[in-house]
C-alpha cells in the first residue's frame, strides 16, 4: 500500500491539520475470524477544508465516521483533533472536547421527542454552561439560516423527515465546531432547501474555518466539496 493509494495530499499543507488520522485500524472479531474494516488509514483535513468521503456500502464509511468523532475506539492507530489524541481522552473530557470542537450529523436525527426544535438545537450550548435565554436566541439564529424559526416552536413529532434534518442540522452547528462530521446530510432535503445548506457550510469553511468531513452517495454534493476520497479496502484513495 503506497501513500498515494491511502490518501490525497490535504489542500493545505502549511498549517497543523484540524483533523489527523495516522495509521487508522478497526478490526471487528466475527467469531473465529476477524473482520478488518479500516487498515491503517492515514488522512489529514485543514482548517476551513471540505472533503467528502464515498464508497460502497459495508465499505466502513459510517466506523471512520464514529472513530472521527470519539464514539468508537481504534484497534490500532490514533485519532487526533485540534491536535488530541481523541482515544486518550476519559469520557467526561472526551464529553466535552466533541461539545466544544465537534459537529455530528448523522442519517437519523436523534432528536429529542419531548422538546421543541429550539430546545433541540439549544440543548448542546446548555450542557456547556450556558443561560438558557443566550443558548436559544443562539438556537434561533441557526434555525433561521436552515429554514426553520418559523417551526422553532414544532416538536419532533410534528415536523417532517427533511424538516427534522435541518433542526439536527441546526443542533450541530450551534456550538461552533471546529470539525464537522455529516453522513448524507442532504439526503432528505429538497433542492432549494440542499442548496441553502450547502450555501451555509461554504460560509462556515471559510469565514469559521470549520473543516467537514462528509460522507455521502450522492456525487453531486461529493463534487461540492473541496477533495474527494474513496473509502475502499480499509483505505482512502484520491476519487
């Protein structure tokens, strides 16, 4: 395995990477046999750099996403953001390092059923300390950018597939996250409403420097973004 087939060299290479992974592994025991879904896998993203991550599925996309974000541990190699190695940290700091500098949005929403779109989307700024009146009127400015002050009030239950997107959507941006991790993030959302997220993340890349690392099927929102890598054999290639 050369270098060249593990990963594209990162837009900037004159700055610390926001997010690094150095010889990556996640070996799965299936019975008498191990299942290795991620094989030493070395990747570097930039402050304000965008990189879709593609492949087929089983190929492991959603394990590089969960090790990206602190929710899985490596069998092998490191995961480092902002420059910490994530599978060092205990829970209580690993807790509140994503809550300071990571943006998680997944394929299901997770929102919480027993509060409004507002609450959801505040929810994270008031784990960190902040007053509940500052975290929702932050919680409220983000719902406008996605579309949706005018449901700020509307439960879970009472909102659509690709009304929900945009709340967890929303929730992951309220903190300002360094690094912003998406698994189809448009995948329910209409192309107006698509558009205008892509419109946000390009703002957030380059006036934020939030670097995103986005998974997704669909080439269009793959050809969006800043690099394009292949997830196949445990290994990301230049696609």
């Amino acid at each position: 395995m050369t270098p060249e087939q593990n990963v594209a060299a990162p837009r900037a290479a004159t700055s610390e990477p926001m997010l690094e992974c150095r010889r990556l592994s996640r070996v799965y025991s299936e019975g008498p046999q191990d299942l290795t879904v991620l094989d030493q896998l070395e990747l570097k993203v930039h402050a304000g750099e965008r990189v879709a991550v593609v492949g087929s599925s089983g190929s492991g996309k959603t394990t590089l996403l969960n090790l990206l974000g602190g929710l899985d541990e490596p069998t092998a190699g490191e995961v480092r953001v902002a420059d910490k190695v994530l599978h060092t940290m205990g829970n209580a700091e690993l807790g509140r390092f994503r809550n300071h500098h990571i943006g998680f949005v997944y394929q299901f929403h997770h929102l919480l059923a027993e509060f409004s779109a507002v609450e959801n989307v505040a929810l994270p700024l008031i784990i960190r300390g902040s007053r509940k009146k500052a975290a929702e009127e932050r919680a409220l400015a983000l719902l406008s950018k996605v579309g949706m002050a005018p449901r700020a009030d509307h439960k879970p239950g009472e909102l659509s597939g690709g009304e929900r997107q945009r709340v967890a959507i929303a929730r992951a941006l309220v903190t300002d996250p360094s690094l912003m991790l998406m698994d189809e993030p448009t995948g329910n959302l209409d192309q107006t409403t698509a558009a205008g997220i892509l419109a946000l993340m390009d703002e957030l890349a380059t006036t934020a420097r939030c670097a995103f690392v986005i998974v997704t099927h669909d080439p269009g929102l793959a050809a969006h973004q800043d690099r394009v890598l292949r997830l196949d054999g445990g290994c990301l290639h230049s696609a």
